[in-house]
C-alpha cells in the first residue's frame, strides 16, 4: 500500500502531515511512503531526512498521487490535485468542511473518500488522534509569546537599581486546551494570570497552573463530555458587562473560543476593547472562525486607539517543528483504524470512522449543522 504524503498549497502553511519518525512507523506498518520534494521545508525537514527514515521522494504532484491508497496532508487540496487522486483512495487530514464544500464534493465525484480530523468525537478513544487539540495547545504557547513580544513592557516582576518593575498582567478567555497552553506560558514568564471559563469545572485546572479563576455569577455552560456548550446572545451580553473590568485591567488578553465548524462567538465588543489601555494587546485565536472581538480581521494585526488587536489564523504554523511532529501522530494513530492486516478497510461501523468521514464511495455523507 503507497502511502502519499504532498506539498501543503497554502503559502502560510509551514506543518507537514509527515516526519521522518512517523515515516518509520509506517514502514513499520508494511506501507510505502512516499514524499514529494521539498514537503517537509517549512518544518525544516530536508529531502535526506525522509530518505534516511525509508521514505521514497518524487519530484512533481502526478508522481506522487499515481497508484496512492492513501493521502495524508494538513489542509484541503486544491481542485487541481484532487484530479490526480486515484479513485478508491483516501485523504485525512484538517479538511475545514464547513468552508470547502466544493472541495468535498470534489472529492466525492472522483470517487475519493475523505475524512476530516475537526469531526473526531470526543471519546476516550480519540485522545492519541486529537488533532484539533495538539494543535490548539501549542497556539495557546504561541499566543503568550506573540503578545509579550508586541508589548511595550516586560512579561516578569524585575528588580533593578532604578526600582522595582511591575509584572505584566494576562487575562485569558476559555480554559481549554488552547487557553491552559496560554496560562501555563505565562505563568512560566512571570506574568499575573487571570482566567474565565463559562465551565466552573474548568477552576480547578486553572488554579493547578497558578492563575487565579474569575468566577461570575451567571449559570455555568457545561456541554456534552466536559466541553463548553454554545451561549445565548443574552448569556454573552452579561458576560461582557461582568467582563469589562478585567478586560481594561489587563496588559494582554487572549480569547481561545474558536469554533472549528461554526462562527466564533464575539467576547471582546468595541465598547469593552475601549476601555483598555493603549499599548496592550489582544491575540485572538479565534480569527480563523470569524474572530471573538468586533475588531478581529484574520491574518491581519489591528491597531485601535494604541491597542493592538492580533488576528494570526493558526499560532501552530509558528512552531512547525512540533506542530508536525504532534500532528503526524495524531495521524498515524487515525490511520491505524483504517489498516487490517495488508489492506486498508473503511469500517464505517466504526464510529470515529463514521463521525469523521465526508464522503466515500462516490457519496456525500457529511452535512452542515442547521
């Protein structure tokens, strides 16, 4: 079986769905894996290092997709490489369904079945293939350093001859796995953390990394296996007025409620972001989803009365080393399910399998949510 890994399309995509270490478990696996040229530049991973680790290079796209079974990548192809896909193959990867409906149906017309790492349940099952999360922990890290850089003050208390410096204060939004990646980081530079978290199950964890937890009183929003379940416009509106002053107290804000099928949900109003002092900063890891500040534009900085507003799309691509490294694993543990003995098996039954599958066979199965 050929295991093809391609060149990522997008000009700001530094990750590869490949390293040498995950090529060697493949081979492992009795696959053969194939790279094309040059795959692995943006995470600094030469030609030779796939060579060493048993991996075939080829030069162009058509050599690499010949006779493919299957397709491993980051992002969704372009419509010019899905026509070198064979049929009856399939692609993984973090195809954004939501936002390539085109590009699914694609895939589904040329006989391609697809499966999309943003629609793993969240079971037990799926931590080891838990994409979304290996990747949003290392934006949470990213955005700490992507703020603090752009401050006009340093992250830690100093004390120098000339008096003492007071520490930078952080507040982050969301306790997830990205913003526990931001608190953890901040921590670690010095900084005052405070935290908010519509989940009050999510304290403790807050607390275990030394930032202190902003309670509020409003209902807790627990959802289906821990997670945070969507809010009510008015629910948001009362926790935006509850909000405000630790928004204007703080050096740097980072907002994490990112949804990967859906619009992110605004935290940060124009009002609220008014009140804030010039020379702080707001890092948004929500701007791929619409952003959660009325001022977010993705892939783009802001600057507002002397506030900097940081819309980068996706933190991970700045640390694509690891970035590739956590998401090759992710990957190979997603294809394990798909390989019996010397074959490759789409056991639909299976229900990761069923949950992330876009289309097989020559039939859409994914749906948008209403």
């Amino acid at each position: 079986m050929k295991v093809a890994i391609p060149n990522e399309q997008s000009p700001n995509e530094t990750r590869v769905a490949a390293v040498p270490d995950s090529v060697v478990k493949m081979k492992g696996k009795q696959l053969d894996v194939v790279i094309e040229s040059n795959a692995g530049q943006g995470a600094f991973i030469s030609d030779i290092a796939y060579l060493d680790a048993g991996a075939k290079v080829v030069s162009t796209s058509q050599e690499l997709y010949e006779d493919s079974d299957l397709i491993l990548r980051v992002g969704p192809p372009q419509e010019s490489e899905i026509e070198m896909m064979p049929k009856g193959s399939i692609l993984l990867g973090l195809l954004q369904p939501a936002h390539n409906g085109q590009i699914i149906a694609k895939l589904a017309s040329v006989g391609v079945s697809a499966f999309s790492l943003e629609l793993l349940p969240r079971i037990s099952r799926t931590q080891s293939m838990d994409a979304l999360s290996s990747q949003a922990a290392l934006a949470g890290y990213q955005s700490v350093i992507t703020g603090a850089s752009r401050l006009p003050k340093i992250m830690p208390m100093l004390m120098t001859a000339a008096g003492t410096l007071v520490p930078a204060r952080v507040f982050v939004l969301g306790a997830g796995v990205a913003g526990l990646g931001a608190i953890a980081t901040a921590r670690r530079l010095g900084a005052i953390v405070e935290a908010f978290d519509v989940r009050r199950a999510a304290r403790e964890e807050v607390e275990s990394l030394g930032a202190k937890f902003v309670e509020l009183p409003l209902e807790a929003a627990e959802g289906a296996g821990g997670y945070a379940s969507a809010q009510s416009e008015e629910y948001l509106a009362k926790q935006r007025e509850l909000l405000t002053t630790k928004i204007a107290n703080a050096d740097l804000v980072i907002t994490t409620a990112a949804i990967p099928l859906g619009r992110a949900p605004i935290l940060l109003t124009k009002s609220m972001i008014d009140e804030m002092r010039a020379g702080s900063v707001i890092v948004d890891l929500a701007a791929q989803s619409g952003g959660n500040t009325e001022l977010t534009k993705e892939g783009e900085d802001v600057t507002y009365r002397g506030i900097t507003i940081i819309g980068e799309s996706n933190l991970a691509t700045k640390v694509p080393s690891h970035a590739s490294q956590t998401y090759s694993r992710n990957l190979f543990n997603v294809l394990s399910l798909l390989i019996s003995g010397d074959s490759v098996s789409v056991n639909l039954e299976d229900e990761i399998l069923s949950a992330m599958c876009l289309c097989h066979d020559g039939q859409l199965l994914w749906k948008p949510k209403a």
